[in-house]
C-alpha cells in the first residue's frame, strides 16, 4: 500500500518539477552552498552559546566554589547543642539539696510540623488523646513562645520504643532527655536555694554566663548567684541531616562538662528544724559561725515550693503565691528591712561606753518616760512604773528605754551615726546572694537629702531605742551580733563552702575578706554581760523566763519594734503587731554559733522570739554533731 | 534514481545508523545512568526502568533509521495534522496533576506535545521542500501559521515551556531553509512586539516562575529555592567534583528533582567543571555530528528536517543547563539522554532516528 503511495507520489512529484521548470528555479548546487552557510553559522553560534555557558558554569563552579561549599555545608550540617548536667547543691555534711534528673519527654518542633490539623489528628491517634488534651495541643499551638509542642513528659525510653511503632503516622515526633532540678527540701531551702527557670530574655543582659544551648539558668538565691559554676559548659553534635531535617549520621561529638557541685556552708538539719519552729509565723532566722562567717540556716518563713518553678509553675499556682498575703515569695532576709529595736542596745550601749558619753557605773533614774524639752508627749519606757535607777548592764538586760532615751540624747545622732555604723548598719554585708537590702542607719544628712527637713531632737531618741528611721535586715543584725561574740572579728557572712568539679575541690578563702573591727574589750565585757544578765538574771532579764540549757550558757537581747500604724488608727488585727526580735549568741565564754531571729508583728521578742532562738542552740548543741573549728 | 547503500558497512549497513552519532549518544546514555545510579542511592529499580525506556528510544530510532526520508516528506501533512487534533483532544480530555498534559487512552498514556516537538520540524521541512528557497513572504507566514497553531495549543494546557521550546524549533527550520536577512528583522520585531500580548495570556504561576528568574531571592522555598540549590550543588563541585556517590546536595535530597530536571546539577556536583566540560563536549559533538549529516543530506527537505532536529535536540540542553545555572527561568524540561523519564528519551531518541535515516539514505549527489 505505502509503497504504491510513494511510487504514485514520486511520479506525481516528476510531473510537478517537470511541469513547474522546477530545475532552473530550484538550484540544487546553490541550495546546498546555501544550506552550509547558514549550517555552518548555527554551528558558531552552537559554540559562541556553549562558550557562555561554560563560562558562567565555571563562575558557578571555580570562581564561587567556597562560597557554595559553605552554603552546602550550611545545608547539611546542623549543631546540636548537648546541655550540661548542672551541678548539685550540697549542704556543709555532703546532704544533696538540689539536684539534677533527667526526664524523657516526647515532643515535635513546631518547624517540623507542616499541617497543625494533621498533626492533632495522628497524634490524638498515636497517644489516644482525649477532647481535652487535644485542646491542649492546639494551646501549645497558639503560644508563640514554645518552639515545641510537648507530647508527652516524664515517659521512658521503653514506651517511646513502643510508641515509634506509630511513628510513620507522626515523624515529626522525637524522644529528648530533659534536664530537670529537683529540691529535696523545697519550702525550708526556698529562699536560700532560689530556683532555676527557662532561659529569658533578660538573663542575657545579666552576669549570667549565657552559653549556646543553655535552656535553664538559675533565676534567683545561690541557683543564680552560682550560676555560672553550676552551670557546667555545653557540648555538642555535629550532625548530617538531609533536606527533611532528618539525622543522617553524627559527624562530631563533644561532651557536655557537668557543671561544679557546690557545697553549701548551710547544715540541712539545721534548716529544717529552724524552718520549722517558725511555722505559723512569718519572720526570719539566721544561723552563723561568728569566727567565719558560714552561715548555718538562712530561714525566711514562709517559703515556696521552688519545685514548682523549676518545672515551670503554672500561672494559677503563681498567682496564688502571690496573692498570698503572708507573702511566702518575699525574700525576708535579704530584703526585709525592720526597725531594730531594743536589740539595739547592746551596740549603742557600748558606743556609749567607748566615747566616754557614760561610764559603767553611771546611774539614770526611770520613771516609765522620758520628757524632752519642748516635747508635749513624754518618751514612754515599755515598763509603765519604770525601772527605777539603772547602770547600763542593767538597763540592757532590763531593756530600759528611758536609759537608752537620755543616752541617746547626751550622744546626739551624729556620733549613733557615726559609731554605729562600725557595726555592719546601714550597709550590705555582701553575702552571696543577689538582693540584699542594706537597711537604714538615719543622719542628719539622710534626713535632710531625702525628707528636706532638719533633724529634731525626738528623732534621735527613737533612734535609741532602734525605732523611728532606723531599720535593719536580719542578716545586719547577724553580722553586728557576731562582732560581739568574737570581740571585733569582721566576717563576710556566706553561704559558699566549697564547689568540686572534675575532682578539682574550689574553696573561697573568706579570711582575706576578715577585718578587725576596733571594740573595747572592758566596754565589750560588760554589755556582753548584760546580755548574759537578759537569760540568766531573773530580776531584770527580759527573757530570763527561757527555759536554761544544761551545759549551755547563752546571751541574748530581745527586741520588740513598734510597727507604725501609717494610717493612725489602731485596728488591732494582727498585721499591726509588733515585730518580735532576738539575737543571741552561745556558749557565752566561747562562742560558736550566733542567732539572729525576727518575727514580723509576731509581738514581744523575749515571749515570741526569744524561745526560738533558745531552741535552735539547744538543738545545735544537742544534736549537731559538728565541729566547728574556731579559728 | 539509485540508492547507495553500498557506502555502509557493519552496523551502519545492517541498522542503517550512524555509528558516531550513536556512540556519542551512548556515553552520554552512560553518563546520565551513572548519576542517576548515584543520586537514586544505588537503587537498581530505578536503573532497570530507565534502561527500558532507553530501549524502547533505541528501537524506535532503529525503527525510524528505515524508513526513507521520501516517506516522512509525505506524511508529514497527515502525522502534523494528526497531532493537532490530538492536542485539541487534549483540551476537552486531557488529564494530568497540574496542567493537562496527558491523554489517556487506557492502554497508552502520553503527551501530544511531546509528538509535535517532531512534527513541527517535520511540517516545516516538508512544507519548504517543493517551496523555492528562500521562502517568499507568503510561505513564511504559511509557515508561521504552522508553528503557531500547536503553541497556542498547547501554551493552553498550560505548557508554556513545551509551547516556547516547539516555536524555537520552528524557527531553527525557517532559518535553515534560508530565510532572508530582511525576513529576520522582521521576525525579530514581531516577536518583541508579541511580548506584552504574550504576558497577558499567562497564567499567573507562569508570570511568577518568570519574575523569580529575574529576583530569585524574592521566593527562596519557591522555584529561587530549586535554583538556589542547582547552584550550591554545582558550586560545592568545584573543579573536580566530590566525587562519585559523595554529592551531599543530591544525596541528602537538598537538591530537588535531583533525577529529572537537575540531573545536570547532581552530575556537575560529583565530578565538577571538569565533568562539565566532558559533558558539554559530548552534547557538542552529537550537534556537530548531526549538521555534518545535515550539510551532507542531498535534498532540502532532508537538510532542513535533520538540522532543525539536531540544533532542536541542542535547544533542550542549553533550555535545561540554562534553567539549572540560572541563565534562564525554571520552565522544567528535562537534560536529553540524561533526565529520568520515558516521554523525553522516547523524543529524543526518535529525532535522532530521523536524522539517522536522512544520513542513510542519502543519493549520491549529481555532478
């Protein structure tokens, strides 16, 4: 058939050219001389292109060859960083009072995830969520602040074995060990101890050591404040991935360095029994060796949960801290500034003696208040029928405010200022914790930079008696108390011990930081003395009620401080109390620990504060079995 | 009239095929299945199915190296006008996931389009070949008809790559069937002309594919991300490539379409320029080996139809090296003898048994 069609073709197409002169009209010479011109041409024109694209290829290729290797390893190779084991917290004895554990959660990056909808549904089919799980997914969803969406916590490595059967329906999922903190005494080692949180914005403007990978710091109390030894340095993997995001293979691996173990100069035993004789109360305590400053309980009551905001408190459970109006988040320790009070007067007393404004045998009369020249009101004693006539032992020990009024008086404010200030008032000790306040010794100065009024007399007397401007943080009165115990030994009051960290042991020498403060030793002895006269003489001594310890003599001084009612009306609920305080310090001839106790409005110290104190000495000598070195 | 076949021996005698042309092809073959070897991750499936579709390529240009030049002359008219009422087909009954493409006969699946990359060489090259050459103004336009009649077609569907890539090969056969200087400026100021008529028929992902050619750092997870990755993996290849199986962009998936439309780039990244190079020659060469024949043919249908094939099989390497070093927009065409795929090498491979049966069956010129 074809071949008819061709053959008939042809014969038609030998008609045509015969027909058409096809011959002279169609050169065949001059149509292929024709046709090779301009194959020829298209053959240049062939090479002129490939010569161009060699030439950009070779730009490509030759010319930005680093720069697309670069781009290529950026591809491919992503870091990993490994987050360190954070270092333990121990008390002075070794006992673990913070430590690390790890979690294994199952999560998916919220980058990996390409259809929210679908991932809810294969999820809620792989974990069998219910309606209410799922709606917390999709809040994990809408928080813009989580990178991940937590699938499941605290599972193990068996189940997410289990679970991976699943895994094509979810390969977004991945099993991630969290490092977690966990405080073996969260509410008594609260304030000391701090908390560690996620990694803020705000931490990186701070002295944190912020490193890649780092996810939680500490926030707050020795976590913070040791941050960057716990802290340990974060390791890493190099990993191939593909175009998926999924791990080819581990290219380089460093380890992470766990971070330091720091040990605490605190006695976890100690702390809990303080913390616990302060229950129902509100107040705080400081335990320290006056001879080093190793601060023994650092009690602020109430405390928190702190195991809570280590696992990232809920916004209900913060509120109610905060709510709370026995302000458990409020560090007092540090941050709690109160008017001293009688406790005072021991410092004051011997100022008095050292300056010459009374000598030990100088006699006041009280008669339950004190009159001021140009003053209606008198200045009333806490004894209503006075103490009748007083030296200074006596009036310490009988806590006479009317001595302390004349005395006050006769010194004026700029010498309180001046030597009071020797004690460690109006001053930070530089404890090692962040927040400390420094309280307020008042001056004539003060007064008139931040009030624009003079001085008056009345002032000066209030200051006497520890009242009026004057306040003081209990880790003030601490410090001040263990000048008295070791006759003018300045110590920083701490709580580090040591830190061991790849067997290397780190101790602070704290003696560099040890001054003498100059105390007259006769004038040192006998307000010692007095304080001695408040447990034990049973005329005069405020809180010679206290129940003695066999073997143990102690000295003390109450303190009650008058809270100023500021809208001047009496309402008589308890917030208006007055603030309870004692300081103490034990044995009497050679002591070892020294107590600082405040109970906000708690009432009188020598009924509230007092017996307090008188049970944690009696507890330390009974049943800590410590040594303590005395230097 | 005598035929003189007694000039062949071996191969070329028995397949009536021209065995340079053939060899050249074949390494390219080799190539193409070395890195589609090595980018498929060793997978021997994916080999086995190429090999196939290679063969079937190889049969069909045997098939075609028979038949006589004369015959493909006279059907054309037939095969163009057969193609076009496939396309039209298309239009009504196409199938295809994005655009149209594909007609569905149960038994047999394929692209008119693919058919008219042949055709439209073919129609032309027999419509000037009882023309006096060079074509007057009338048969030009006649021709112009010809060549726009499919594009349109098949721009519809919408291919606009395929549309372009057929127009181009149109007018490789004008200009070899000897188009006057005159002609060219004229064509060239029509064309520019029809750019802004062009542009508004565009749809807007075509519209878009174009505008991130020209910015490609406008859309980088778009078609400037597939671009961006073409160029890191040529770039990472340096002078003498990764090396073989060792091309981190293609063997981590970062370069997309790694074993059909960017199957140079996974090429250039494990053995670098120089391995371009091999491969530009060889492409080069083909096109050189296919105007010899084209400036030897003995007739004007038979120097028009394998030349326009030859420089047309040239245009879809320099379209697909073009787009994956960033000389020219992503339209998706595939590399020629290399890309994984069946419609593409069955093209191909029949263009080049065109071209072999010109070389064949030539008549020993008159003196």
């Amino acid at each position: 058939m074809a071949r008819n069609y061709r053959n008939e073709t042809i014969r038609k197409k030998q008609r045509f050219e015969e027909k058409t002169n096809w011959e002279a009209l169609n050169d065949p010479i001059k149509d292929r001389a024709s046709h090779k011109l301009r194959a020829l041409f298209a053959v240049g024109i062939v090479f002129l292109i490939s010569i161009f694209y060699l030439n950009h290829i070779y730009k490509i290729q030759i010319t930005n060859h680093e720069l697309y290797t670069m781009k290529a390893e950026d591809n491919r190779i992503r870091i990993r960083p490994i987050e360190p084991i954070r270092g333990n917290i121990l008390d002075r004895n070794g006992n673990i009072l913070a430590e690390s554990y790890d979690t294994f959660n199952i999560i998916a990056k919220k980058e990996n995830i390409l259809s929210k909808d679908e991932f809810i549904a294969n999820a809620s089919k792989v974990f069998k969520f219910n309606k209410n799980q799922q709606d917390q997914l999709n809040i994990q969803f809408k928080n813009k602040t989580l990178k991940e969406i937590t699938l499941k916590t605290d599972t193990t490595i068996e189940e997410f074995t289990k679970l991976s059967v699943d895994q094509y329906l979810l390969p977004e999922m991945e099993l991630i060990i969290n490092s977690n903190r966990r405080y073996i005494f969260p509410e008594a080692t609260s304030h000391l101890l701090g908390y560690t949180g996620k990694l803020s914005q705000t931490d990186f403007d701070s002295v944190v050591d912020v490193k890649d990978g780092m996810t939680h710091v500490g926030k707050i109390g020795i976590e913070r404040f040791y941050q960057n030894l716990l802290s340990g340095s974060p390791g890493y993997e190099k990993l191939e991935t593909n175009a998926n995001n999924e791990i080819i293979r581990v290219l380089e691996k460093k380890p992470a360095l766990r971070g330091q173990d720091i040990y605490l100069t605190i006695d976890s035993k100690l702390q809990n029994y303080s913390y616990e004789l302060l229950k129902g109360k509100e107040g705080s305590i400081i335990v320290m060796n006056p001879h080093n400053g190793d601060i023994l309980s650092f009690i602020s009551h109430p405390g928190y949960n702190n195991n809570l905001f280590a696992e990232g408190i809920s916004s209900k459970d913060y509120k109610r801290l905060l709510n709370d109006k026995s302000k458990p988040l409020f560090n007092r320790v540090l941050s709690g500034q109160y008017p001293p009070g009688s406790t005072i007067k021991p410092f004051f007393g011997i100022i008095a003696l050292e300056e010459g404004v009374i000598d030990k045998s100088k006699v006041f009369a009280c008669t339950g208040a004190y009159k001021l020249k140009n003053y209606k009101r008198p200045f009333k004693c806490w004894k209503k029928d006075g103490h009748m006539d007083v030296n200074l032992s006596s009036a310490v020990a009988s806590s006479c405010d009317v001595f302390f009024y004349r005395l006050a008086e006769t010194s004026g404010i700029d010498l309180m200022h001046d030597k009071l200030k020797k004690f460690g008032f109006g001053e930070k000790t530089f404890i090692d914790l962040y927040g400390e306040k420094k309280g307020l010794l008042p001056s004539r100065e003060w007064k008139n930079q931040s009030k624009q009024t003079p001085w008056y007399p009345g002032e000066t007397l209030n200051v006497g008696i520890g009242q009026g401007y004057f306040s003081a943080t209990t880790l003030q009165l601490a410090n001040a108390t263990s000048l008295l115990a070791t006759g003018g030994e300045s110590v920083t009051p701490h709580l580090f011990l040591k830190s061991i960290g790849n067997n290397i042991e780190q101790t602070y020498n704290y003696n560099e930081n040890k001054n003498t403060v100059d105390i007259d030793t006769d004038s040192l002895h006998i307000v010692n003395e007095s304080m001695w006269r408040v447990i034990y003489d049973t005329d005069v001594g405020t809180a010679s009620h206290l129940e003695k310890i066999e073997g143990i003599e102690f000295a003390g001084k109450t303190g009650t401080a008058q809270v100023y009612n500021l809208d001047k009306g009496k309402t008589g609920t308890k917030s208006l109390q007055d603030h309870a305080l004692f300081i103490s310090f034990a044995p009497f001839e050679s002591p070892e620990i020294i107590i600082a106790v405040i109970i906000d409005n708690g009432g009188s110290g020598s009924a509230v504060a007092a017996p307090i104190a008188r049970d944690i000495i009696n507890f330390y000598f009974k049943n800590i079995k410590t040594k303590l070195a005395k230097q | 009239m005598r035929y003189s076949d007694n000039q062949f021996t071996g191969l070329s005698a028995l397949f009536k095929i021209d065995v340079k042309l053939f060899v050249i092809v074949i390494l390219i073959v080799i190539i193409g299945l070395t890195t589609l070897f090595s980018v498929s991750g060793g997978d021997y499936n994916l080999i086995i199915k190429q090999l196939i579709r290679i063969a079937i390529g190889m049969i069909a240009m045997i098939f075609l190296a028979q038949i006589h030049p004369d015959n493909f002359r006279l059907f054309s008219p037939l095969l163009y006008i057969f193609g076009i009422i496939l396309l039209i087909l298309t239009i009504f009954f196409g199938v295809g996931k994005s655009a149209d493409r594909w007609l569905d006969f149960y038994i047999l699946r394929f692209q008119p389009s693919e058919l008219m990359k042949l055709f439209v060489p073919l129609m032309i090259a027999s419509f000037y070949s009882d023309k006096a050459l060079p074509p007057s103004l009338k048969n030009l336009f006649v021709a112009s008809i010809i060549i726009i009649t499919p594009a349109i077609l098949i721009a519809k569907q919408p291919d606009l790559g395929t549309a372009l890539l057929i127009t181009s090969s149109g007018i490789i056969a004008i200009f070899l069937s000897g188009i006057k200087l005159s002609h060219i400026f004229l064509g060239i100021g029509l064309v520019i002309g029809a750019i802004p008529l062009l542009w508004s028929f565009m749809y807007d992902y075509q519209k878009s594919r174009i505008l991130s050619f020209f910015s490609p750092s406008q859309d980088a997870l778009g078609t400037g991300y597939h671009l961006a990755q073409s160029k890191i993996s040529l770039g990472s290849g340096g002078l003498f490539g990764k090396g073989y199986m060792n091309g981190t962009q293609s063997q981590l998936d970062f370069l997309p379409e790694n074993h059909t439309d960017f199957i140079f780039s996974a090429f250039g990244e494990e053995f670098g320029f120089v391995g371009v190079f091999i491969l530009m020659t060889l492409y080069i060469l083909v096109t050189l080996r296919g105007m010899s024949i084209s400036i030897k043919a003995t007739d004007n249908f038979s120097r028009i139809l394998s030349g326009t094939l030859i420089l047309t099989i040239f245009l879809y390497v320099l379209v697909n090296i073009g787009m994956v070093v960033g000389i020219l927009p992503i339209v998706g065409a595939p590399l020629p003898f290399m890309s994984y795929g069946g419609t593409s090498m069955l093209t191909v491979f029949a263009a080049l048994g065109i071209i072999m049966s010109v070389k064949s069956h030539q008549r020993l010129l008159r003196k």
